[in-house]
C-alpha cells in the first residue's frame, strides 16, 4: 500500500529545492551574476554583443554573406573578452557548481528509488536485480 502521494512528494520536493537554494554554491552563484550586472564594462560589452547579433540576423536574412562574416568575427572577439573576465569566469564556475549540485541530488534520488525497489522486491542489489527478476529465472519457477 502507497505511503506517499504525489502531492506530499511535491511538498518534500520544494522544502529541497528552497535547502538547495540556500547553500553556498548558489549564495556564490546569485553574488556573481550581481557583480556582474553591476559591472559597467560587462553591461557595455553585452550591449555592444546585442547589437551585433541583431546585426548578425539581418545581415543573414538578406544575404549579406561577408558582412555576416564580419559582423560574426566581432562577436566572437567580444564573447571571448567577457570569457577573459574573472568574475565571468568565477560566475561561470558557480553554475557548473550549482548544476553538478542538482545532478548529485538527481542521481541520488534515481539510485535510491532503485535500492529502495530492489530491497522490498527481495531482489539482490549488488546484482542490480527485483526480486521479480530473481523469481522468474530460478530453476523450477513459473514463468
């Protein structure tokens, strides 16, 4: 008989996500993204890679082959400036901090509801197998 419901699972689910939120990854992550927004010549540059791309667009919708070229150069040129930045790239850390979190508590739930299963099924967890598994490949049982 079911314990759980979907919805008290949803519950659990938020009071985890709201913990995740709290951690020092993401305090890490939410005062880069800020110093960032604060940062006049990150806004500018970002501005300036805006206006590129909107350049960009129009130049391949009317087949402005080399002036797309260009115009792709220097976006390039100043994506890789704000890449050269440390807060970007502290910031950039941060996410890939905060993402490689999320995938832990994934990966940690996914295998656990997995344990779990093999467990009340009787099954064999070094072997990965359901007790279902197990009972329907042993010798004299039905199947």
């Amino acid at each position: 008989m079911a314990k759980y419901t979907k919805e008290d699972i949803i519950v659990r689910a938020k009071e985890l996500a709201k913990m995740i939120s709290e951690t020092e990854e993401v305090d890490f992550f939410k005062r880069a993204e800020a110093q960032i927004n604060e940062n006049k010549k990150i806004r500018q540059k970002i501005t300036s890679l805006k206006t590129l791309q909107k350049q960009a667009v129009n130049f391949h919708h009317y087949g402005k082959e080399e002036a797309l070229k260009q115009t792709e150069e220097r976006i390039e040129k100043i994506e890789a400036e704000i890449d050269e930045l440390p807060i970007v790239q502290e910031f950039k850390q941060s996410q890939d901090d905060v993402n490689d979190l999320l995938q832990l508590v994934a990966n940690t739930i996914s295998n656990t509801v997995t344990d779990e299963i093999i467990i009340s099924t009787g099954g064999d967890l070094l072997k990965g197998e359901t007790g279902s598994k197990i009972a329907s490949t042993t010798p004299g049982s039905c199947s």
